[in-house]
C-alpha cells in the first residue's frame, strides 16, 4: 500500500463503484478497499429495476443523471442492459387514480396509460387481474448479478486498484488505516451502505441509519410468455416517493392495509424483474432494525408465492434460491457527510443504490475535485469487449 492515491474508496458496493467511475473519468488515480473477496452484498442482491420515473426531487436528479452513466456503461463494460421502461399493473380504481395524477404531474412522454388489453400485451398477466396500468418508458433493467462484478473488471482494466479481503480498521484525512497497513490519498469516501456504524456510530446514530432486511426469491415459472419490462403493483406506488406524494396514494394506503393486513405487515413492494436466463425475482419484504436477524420467515416466502400464483394465473412456479437481501434506511434518502477535511460518508438510505447511486457519486467527486479535468469523458476508448445494451 505504499502508492498514493487521489481518492480512496472504502466500499466496493455500487455506490463505491460510482465514485470510482466519476474519478477515474476525471483521470484521477483510485484505490477501492472492502472486507469481501468481491462484490457480494445489496447491489448483486437486488431487482435490477432501475426506477427512474418513479423518483421525486432530489432522488430523482441523481436517477436521470445515473440513467446516462448506466447507458455509457453498459457496453463499455460489457454487461446486459435493456431500455425496457416498467410496466405498472393496476388491480384496482384507486390504483388508476394513482397513475392518472402522475401522468398529469409528469406528463404523457414519462408516463403513458394503458388499456387492460396493453397491459396483457407487454405483461403475461392472468385474464381478469389488469383494469389499467401504465408504462414508463425511460425506466431501464439490468441483471443484477452481473453489472456490478463487470463495473469492477473494467475499473481494474482500467487502472483502478482493488484491495479485497481488506477490513478498514479507521478513516482520517489523508488516510484509511486497513488490516493490510495504511493507505494514503487526497481523499476519502466511505460508502459502506447499512455498516456506516461500525466506522462512525455516532453519525450514524444522529442520522437514524438502520438495517433493512428483506426477503426475495428466483424461481421458474410457466408463464404465457417472458415479462417484456419490470413489473410493479399497487404496493409499489405507496413506495416510490413519486406515486406516494400524489393525492390519491393515501386512499390506497388505507384500503392496501385494511384489505391484506398480513402483506401491509411484512411491508411489501409487489414486483417482479425477469433475467436474461428467464429466472423470475420475486420480492420483497422490508423489516428493519440496529441488527437484522438471520432467520427469515416461511411464511412470508409463501406470501409472495401466492402473490404470484394469483397475478400471472399459474400455479406452476418452483423456487430455484432465496436469499436475504440488507440494506441502508433512514428517514432521508441520502447521507452525505464529511466527518472530516476530504473525508465524505455516502450512502443511499432508502433502497434505490442501484437507480441513483451512480448519480450521487457524480456529485461527491465533483464537490471533492471540483478542478479535476476528466479523460475517460467518453471512456470506450480503451474498450471493454461488446456493447450489450438492447433497446
């Protein structure tokens, strides 16, 4: 570790990754150190949805600006990304009702309506389940088990030094103190995601960071046909904060927990992405805590599966893994804070890493090297093999 570095990056989630793109772009010099033999935690244990349109303010800034870094990425790197949007489904009137005030707050090139027969013709969902729905046509998908490791084969390709296996022992200015010995740069970040406590419990604690754990599941399941986009559900649109914040969202809330009690109490997102393989992700609960338990609940998985069963009309859907995912919560979106001179802990707090975290480094870097001039501004050159992304 004797090389210094213009900025070193403790975490090599997603976040993590998106700040050493936004250096390495700005020809700056990057060491990333983590704990793990490789990328391993929330950004391989995700949807792969990146849900662009259905973020508000400030999220949604760092969404639209993530959605370019995704699409330069993607065949810079060499991983699977399609322009799919998301399809909604709406079961009910108060879900239209959703949909329609947020077409008229974002307009009909962000949020098109659909007929029952337009969803059916993009979703393979059961006869009878869809009254409407919508599309949203700039949200993107991603295979989450392959972009991030990808992002970090091309990073390395490119010059930036990964230090795994690495436990972070302390951070100060100029210097972050590993189980290796102790590495020296202009800067640093910490972007650990649920973990900011055990390098700064105390910011953590003045900031209500929590873990979130959540259950997800693949499986294989006979459907009519493969699931053109993501798809999201009633649950969903008292999730995104851009649903949520409309008029009739409260309504829906209401009626969502006096209808399922026992979905509203697992906190359910209703959603499903399907990988290029044809696997089905199925999810996803949320609970939260200083600590999330290791054991999950059965009957939460049997939840979800008669969610399935129900909305594509098939009873034919075998379970291939499970997993548990963790994640960063808070009450706001975002932490950025600098506990130090040149020193910033990031994290994305609400579960949207994937969709704004590329976003949000973007900003950090530019703050810490605000004079730094980038020569990867269109960084193919060096090029990764093929370009995977498909419209």
């Amino acid at each position: 570790m004797g090389r210094h570095y213009d900025l070193a990056i403790v975490g090599g989630g997603i976040v993590g990754l998106g700040h050493a793109v936004a250096a390495l772009r700005r020809g700056l010099t990057v060491a990333v150190v983590d704990r793990a033999s490789s990328v391993v935690g929330a950004s391989v244990r995700n949807f792969g949805h990146l849900c662009i349109t259905g973020q508000e303010g400030e999220a949604r800034a760092y969404a639209e600006l993530a959605r370019e870094l995704w699409l330069t990425l993607a065949p810079e790197a060499g991983f699977w990304l399609r322009e799919s949007g998301t399809v909604v489904v709406a079961q009910a009137q108060d879900e239209l009702a959703v949909l329609d005030e947020f077409r008229q707050r974002r307009g009909g090139s962000d949020v098109r309506l659909l007929t029952p027969a337009e969803v059916r013709e993009r979703i393979p969902v059961a006869d009878g389940v869809a009254i409407g729905g919508a599309w949203l046509p700039r949200d993107l998908q991603v295979d989450p088990r392959e972009a991030a490791p990808a992002i970090v084969r091309w990073l390395d390709a490119h010059g930036v030094d990964f230090f795994w296996q690495t436990a972070v022992l302390g951070v100060q200015t100029g210097a972050v103190h590993t189980t290796r010995g102790t590495l020296s740069a202009d800067a640093v970040v910490v972007a650990v995601n649920h973990d900011v406590d055990h390098l700064f419990p105390g910011l953590a604690e003045a900031h209500g960071i929590q873990r979130c754990g959540l259950d997800m599941m693949l499986v294989d399941a006979e459907l009519d046909r493969p699931l053109s986009a993501p798809l999201l559900t009633g649950w969903s649109l008292v999730r995104y904060a851009g649903f949520a914040h409309t008029p009739s969202a409260a309504a829906l809330r209401e009626r969502l927990a006096e209808e399922h009690p026992e979905l509203s109490a697992l906190d359910l997102n209703q959603m499903y992405t399907q990988r290029p393989d044809g696997g089905l992700i199925v999810g996803d609960t949320h609970y939260r805590g200083a600590d999330v338990p290791p054991f999950q609940s059965e009957a939460a998985y049997d939840l979800l599966l008669e969610q399935a069963r129900l909305l594509f009309g098939t009873d034919r859907i075998r379970v291939r893994e499970r997993w548990q995912g963790v994640y960063a919560s808070a009450p706001d979106e975002f932490l950025v804070a600098a506990p130090a001179p040149e020193v910033r802990v990031v994290s994305v707090t609400t579960g949207i890493g994937m969709t704004t975290g590329l976003g949000l480094a973007e900003r950090v870097v530019d703050e810490l090297f605000s004079s730094a001039s980038g020569v990867l501004a269109t960084a193919g050159a060096a090029g990764a093999p093929g370009a995977a992304r498909v419209g």
